[in-house]
C-alpha cells in the first residue's frame, strides 16, 4: 500500500489507516479474539500506520492495539496517540457508556493539556501500548482548552519531537478552524480532521486544506462515512453520532443512487473522496472486526469512475468548485 511522509517528519504513513476506537469497545463490547483478528485483518491488507487513544475504552484500545502489533517488526508500522485526555484511577463503579465505551468505568478522564500533562499521558500509553516510543501524538480534541493546548500542550509536543521521542506532532479534532489555526501558527507536521471533509460536509475545503497545502502539512482525514450514514444511509442511520437528519439522509441516498449507477458503492465513493485531496496523506477509518477492515480494504481499492464524480458535480451533490478526484 502507498504511503506518503507527514509534513517535513520522517514519519511515513499508509493511505489507509486502522482506527482503534471500535476495538476499545465503541458503543458495544468486542472480545479479545475479534479485536485481535481486526488488527490482524489489517496487516494482511497491507495497512501499516494504526491510530489509537487513552479515551479509547479508557485504555482498552491501546492495550489492545500494542498487544496484536507485538509479534510484527516495531520498523514495519506507525503508531499514532493522543494526549489531552489524562486518565486517573476511580473507584465510582458503573460503566463509561456515558462516554460511549463498553467498559467498566475503572478510570475517569481529566483533561490536561499542561506540559506536564502531555508527558504524564504519553507515558501511560507507551505502557499500555508496550512500545518504547509512537509515531505521531496529537492533542485530542482541544475545542474548549484552547489556550492551555497552544501555550502549553503545543510546546510540549515541541520538545518531545526535538528530543526524539515522537516523530511527528499535530492536532486531532472534528471542526476546522481550530485546527487550521495549528497549520497556520505551528510547526504541527499533521491534522487529524474527522468528519469535516466528506461527501455531506465540505467545510475543510474553506479553509484547513488550502492551508496545509500552503503550509506543506499533512491531513490525515478520519469519519469519512460520517459515523455511519454515508455507510449505509437508511432511517435511523447516524450522522456524527446522533440521528441524521431527514435533509442528509435524502442527499445520502441520492449520493448511493448515484454511485450505484455508475456501478460503484457509496462506501468506495466516500473513502476516495476523502483521499483524493492532495494535502491528505492517510483515510482513517475505524473497524471492530476482520470483515469490517476487509470490506473498507476492498472498498478503498476499488476505482470510482470519472463520470459519477461529474455527475455529482453538475447535479449539486459535489461543490462545482470541487476538483474531481
């Protein structure tokens, strides 16, 4: 599988990566022997970069994740984390589905963008992982901690990366302003954008990607099926994880109708739309079974004829602005 370097870093990426976040028990419990096979069902596809985080199952996906990657050669394949989201033991009980995650809620989550916080956080996933060191580390979701992220999370990251420890630093986060701000006033190497460059939401296009093709820094695009509708668009269907909206689950379909026409699948179609910008280095897409990483594998291979993107051009579904992919 084709990889391209993350901004001016060393660090290499596949152009199609493995979203940990469903073998942290996303929603619904997965046992450890389909979670294993789904990181398995990765390798053998030639997807060779992995994303995880501690929010994750509160540390589930990473443990996950480090143990199925232990019996490969630790050169053959980036791992990226996220910091932001410290973890502290809790005696509360319960489950962290308020969350989202199928977990005892052993851990709660404190968010902590101080440079001591960032490297606190790194270290505990290096131990879960049980790796020596990761790829890349975002700031996870620093929406509301804006000014701490850029005075002290960012600078942290700095060093680290100075020092060797990491080898590319960036942000991760569902909006664009925020993280064009990164590209614009940093040095990040990488964008994590989820959910904001799609077939239904075209707002990265404004703004975040001129800027990383300006500023020479890599996108790594995650949510391309906008948490489930443009995978399977259907009443009941979700859009950034709440029901969709009567308006996008019509484009939706009509966007199925289309692709189907020319003999494609929604799914292919969304995954080339997104890897088709020439700032974008990887598609992120999360999997919780070896089935869901072979149908993405196969999707993503497949051609997507040139008519279907000319036809949701002129039909309004594509911004008449929009390069084909």
């Amino acid at each position: 599988m084709n990889r391209r370097r993350l901004g001016r870093s060393r660090v290499e990426v596949t152009a199609l990566a493995f979203g940990a976040s469903g073998i942290g028990n996303l929603y619904t419990e997965v046992g450890e022997e389909e979670a294993y096979e789904a990181v398995r069902a990765a390798w053998q596809r030639g997807i060779r970069s992995f994303d995880t985080a501690p929010h994750y199952g509160i540390g589930l996906a990473e443990r996950r994740l480090g143990a199925a990657l232990r019996e490969h050669p630790r050169d053959e394949f980036t791992v990226s984390t996220k910091v932001g989201r410290r973890l502290e033991p809790s005696h509360a009980g319960g489950d962290d589905l308020a969350h989202g995650f199928a977990v005892p809620a052993t851990h709660r989550r404190v968010w902590d963008f101080s440079a001591d916080g960032v490297r606190r956080t790194l270290e505990a996933s290096l131990e879960r992982l049980g790796l020596d060191r990761v790829d890349t580390v975002y700031l996870h979701d620093p929406d509301d901690h804006a000014e701490q992220a850029f005075r002290e999370g960012y600078p942290a990251l700095e060093r680290l990366r100075a020092e060797g420890v990491v080898g590319a630093i960036g942000a991760g986060m569902n909006q664009t302003a925020m993280l064009t701000r990164f590209v614009r006033d940093t040095d990040v190497d990488v964008v994590l954008c989820a959910g904001r460059h799609t077939l239904l939401d075209h707002s990265a296009l404004t703004d975040l990607l001129p800027a990383a093709l300006e500023h020479g820094t890599s996108v790594v695009v995650g949510g391309a099926f906008n948490s489930g509708l443009l995978a399977d668009p259907r009443p009941g269907a979700t859009y950034d994880y709440a029901p969709a909206p009567a308006g996008l689950l019509d484009r939706a379909l009509r966007l199925k109708e289309a692709a189907e026409r020319h003999g494609s699948t929604l799914r292919a179609a969304a995954l080339a739309y997104c890897a088709a910008h020439p700032a974008v280095a990887s598609v992120l897409v999360g999997a919780r079974s070896a089935a869901e990483v072979h149908d993405c594998a196969d999707q993503f291979a497949a051609p997507v004829p040139t008519a279907l993107w000319r036809e949701l051009r002129a039909t309004g579904l594509l911004p008449p602005e929009e390069e084909l992919p």
